[in-house]
C-alpha cells in the first residue's frame, strides 16, 4: 500500500500564517502538523512509501524538512509545478498526478495533509481489508452548522455507502466524512475518468459520490476527534489543546 498525503493547496484563510509556510509545516503542541500525521502513517504495516503532493511554492520547504525528519518509511515530496491558488489543480487531479508521475499500481492511503486526529489509522487499514472494498472514514456530528461545512454520507446497516453530498444545505444524516481514504488498486484509473468527464477536481470527497455509481464504498466509523485546522481560530483554538497537559 502506498500513502497519499495532499499538502498543495495555499490556505489562504490561515493569511498571514500561511502566506510563506504551508500548513503543513506549521507547529501544535512542539511539532509539525505534518509530523503528527506521519507518526500515524508509520504505524500501518503495509505501507511502503508516502507520497506527499505539494505546489511548486512550498515544494523545496517540503523536501528540507523531510531530508531532515528521521523516518522509518521511503517518504517522497512530489511538486504538481502550481503556484498559486488561482492555478491550483485541486484534490482529485492531485491524486491523480500522484498516481501517474509515481505509476502507482497499488492500493492507496489518501488523506489530507493538514487535518490532526486521534484514532489510529492501521485500525481502519484493518476494517479495509475485512470488507474488501474501497472505503471511507465517517464520524458523528451533532452540530447542522458544522455538518453544513463537510461531506455527509448515509449508509445501510452494513456501512455501505447510499449517498454522499459535499457541505450539504440540509444534511440527510449525522454522519460527517473528514479526509481518510483507502482505495483498492482497480479503482486508481476511475481517477481519470472522472476528471475527464469535467467533474470538479478540488475536495476530495466529491469523487465519492461519482464512484459509488461504479463501485461499492464502504464507511469505516472512527471513535476520537478530528481536527480541521482551516483558519486562525481553529489553529489557535488547536494548540491550545494540544499545548494543556490534561
């Protein structure tokens, strides 16, 4: 299995925080946030290498900070050449980049590069492997207004995926779908059928709803928190946690 992380994009609501550092690398509790995750890839077996995508911008802040972190997995720092947000390629076309310029043949961990969490991912790569299909994560969200602002999913009794709608005006469950993904190996070339049938190629779980026309999917429930560093008060909000001894 290879890892995907997606560390491309600008974050231009963490201005001025971000305008010359990518999220990524920015600190909570001591460490990078790109730290954090890695501490978690490293802990599932059957990856091999971990693919981080960055833009042109930050690309050489990603290749030092890697040559300087001591890992235990091939890591690799990928540059899809964009330079800023207004040419950015989006999500999906850069899973799709990944997968091409590495020729990828395998079955792949995509996640975001900037989200912290606390369930541990080789527990998901585990449930992966039960259900043998590709798979999501979801989580319970009690808050319309905070499942307003991701991807809301609805299952059978099963976990299989029925429906999947990007920040939905009026969600159809509780069920939020953070940025955890694990695709089989035959499903890497739906990736370019949907970006050339014009579909949008920015956040990740848009492809969800397209391939579960084609293939099943199904929901992997984590217990924990997710955190969605995407402003300054989430970031500061974060640290704070982090930083309490409790």
């Amino acid at each position: 299995m290879k890892c995907i992380l997606l560390a491309a994009g600008y974050a231009t609501r963490l201005y001025p925080l971000t305008k010359n550092k990518p999220k990524s690398l920015l600190k909570v509790g001591g460490i990078t946030i790109l730290e954090h995750i890695l501490k978690k890839v490293e802990k599932v077996d059957s990856i091999d290498c971990i693919y981080i995508v960055s833009n042109d911008r930050f690309y050489n802040q990603f290749a030092r900070w890697v040559e300087g972190y001591t890992r235990f997995k091939e890591i690799k720092v990928l540059n899809d050449l964009t330079t800023s947000n207004d040419n950015r390629l989006g999500a999906i076309a850069d899973i799709k980049f990944a997968i091409d310029s590495e020729n990828i043949e395998d079955d792949i961990l995509v996640m975001a590069g900037d989200n912290l969490f606390d369930f541990e991912l080789k527990d998901f790569e585990t449930y992966y492997r039960k259900v043998g299909h590709d798979c999501i994560t979801v989580h319970e969200l009690n808050s319309t207004e905070d499942l307003r602002r991701t991807g809301v999913v609805e299952i059978d009794q099963n976990y299989k995926v029925i429906s999947f709608e990007e920040k939905p005006k009026e969600p159809k469950s509780n069920l939020a779908v953070p940025p955890f993904y694990i695709y089989q190996k035959n499903t890497l070339n739906l990736f370019g059928k949907y970006i050339s049938e014009g579909n949008n190629p920015d956040a990740p779980g848009n492809f969800i709803p397209w391939l579960i026309k084609y293939k099943d999917v199904y929901a992997f429930k984590f217990k924990g928190t997710r955190y969605d560093i995407g402003t300054i008060e989430s970031y500061e909000a974060v640290q704070k946690l982090f930083e309490s001894p409790n």
